[in-house]
C-alpha cells in the first residue's frame, strides 16, 4: 500500500513549478495531496495507511482544518467503521460561523477531555494543523497527536514540538522527487 499510494501522490499530485505555499513560504513545488485524497483509490490508502496510528492512540476522534482535512477524516472514519470501531470525526472551520450555532469545530458532539488526533494532507511550517489543534484545545479536547500524509520538512515538527504535540507522517520530503 505505502508503495502504490507513493507512487500515485508522484504521478497525480507532485507539481514541479514555484509556488506560494499557505505558510507564505515560495518553494520550487508543490504536492497537491487534495488531488489523491479525493480520488477512491488514494482515499482509501491514506485511510488505510492511516488507521493503525489511529487504532493505538486509542483516541475517539480525529478532525483537522477545512480543507486539507476533510476527505482525510472521512476516510479514517470510514475504515474505523469497517474493522467495528465508533470513530467520531470533526472538522475546525477557519473561522466560526456567523449564524445558526455559530460553531468553529463541526461534527458529532464532543466531550471535554476526550481523546483525538489532528489530521491534514501536508505539513509545511504546520500552521493549519495548529490553528486545528489550538481550537481543539480551546474545546477542551485532548490532542494527543498530530498526522499528516506529506511532512515537507520545514518547521512542521518543530513548530508542533512546542505545543508539545508530535507530528507523524506518512512520508517526507526525501520520498518526494525534488
């Protein structure tokens, strides 16, 4: 699985042209994990690549910021369903809502204290996983790691360290064709 999902991410989703990433940074290329994330196929491999780190942080949810995160959760839920586990998953909009409940974090009520993992498609200097984890904590919830497909190697984890929260990844740069 790790070998067939790096090599669609190096066919459908790695774009060698300069680029502004979300952190501000400009970098050579970009990974535009979206384009695997929201394909069946390449779902269903990060799901399934996914669900084991999940299954022993025995954790009860698992969310991440609007949009990266998305079909990542989905999937992991989807897989957890399927090997007989209740897997809750939420979603952290940029900002909350202006009408109706007014919410940041959206999904299946969650309790103080509970358990979870913050998800998302790359890692950069982790800025969205961040803005994740600090409204997880601000709900109250227990974020005891975070996971992404794509570590890029420039601050992720370290900027992550200092919130005290490990970051683990499905590759790193070194795996991409830079």
């Amino acid at each position: 699985m790790r070998k067939e999902l790096l090599d669609i991410l190096h066919r459908d989703a790695f774009i060698k042209k300069q680029v502004v990433l979300a952190s501000g940074k400009v970098s050579n290329y970009y990974v535009d994990v979206r384009r695997v994330s929201l394909n069946s196929r390449g779902i269903y491999l990060i799901a399934n690549l996914m669900w084991p780190l999940v299954k022993e942080a025995n954790v009860t949810a698992v969310g991440g910021l609007t949009m990266g995160a998305d079909p990542i959760v989905t999937g992991i839920c989807m897989v957890a369903a399927q090997n007989g586990v209740n897997l809750k998953g939420f979603l952290v909009r940029k900002e909350a809502k202006g009408h109706g409940q007014k919410q940041l974090i959206e999904g299946p009520q969650l309790s103080e204290g509970e358990r979870v993992i913050v998800v998302d498609d790359v890692a950069t200097s982790a800025s969205s996983i961040i803005k994740a984890i600090e409204a997880a904590r601000e709900a109250k919830l227990n974020v005891v790691k975070a996971m992404c497909v794509l570590d890029r190697g420039e601050g992720a984890t370290e900027n992550l360290t200092k919130l005290n929260c490990s970051l683990v990844s499905l590759y790193k740069k070194e795996d991409m064709p830079v």
